[in-house]
C-alpha cells in the first residue's frame, strides 16, 4: 500500500462572517500578515471583487488557525 503525502499549508485562515449570517472562509499567505492581521479586511475587499468570496455586508474577521 502506498501513501501520498501532501504538503502542509502554511497558510493562514480566516473566517469572515457577514451581517445576514452567512460566513466564508479564506487563506492568506504569511508574508501578507508581517504588519498585522488588520490588513486580512483589505484582502477581503479585494476578493469578494473578483467574486472570490460572497459580495455583502462583512460584520467580522477572525482568524481561525
């Protein structure tokens, strides 16, 4: 029997929850937190741009791992 092995994503992950309940979840490179998590909020602005996560009302950002 063989296994794979996968390589560990370094990658850190946030949750963001929206006003109407909904949540989604990202990942950000390390490298992008080096002034702080404050900046996860201009990250999620970009991605629901390109329709990477849901357009809506963000209540919170909170990082998970």
């Amino acid at each position: 029997m063989t296994y794979e092995t996968r390589k560990r994503d370094h990658n850190i992950m946030f949750v963001v929850s929206y006003e109407d309940g909904q949540t989604a979840y990202i990942t950000v490179r390390p490298k992008l937190l080096e002034h702080g998590d404050h900046v996860v909020r201009g990250i999620v602005g970009e991605r629901q741009a390109k329709g990477e996560i849901p357009e809506g009302e963000i209540k919170g950002v909170k990082r998970v791992r």
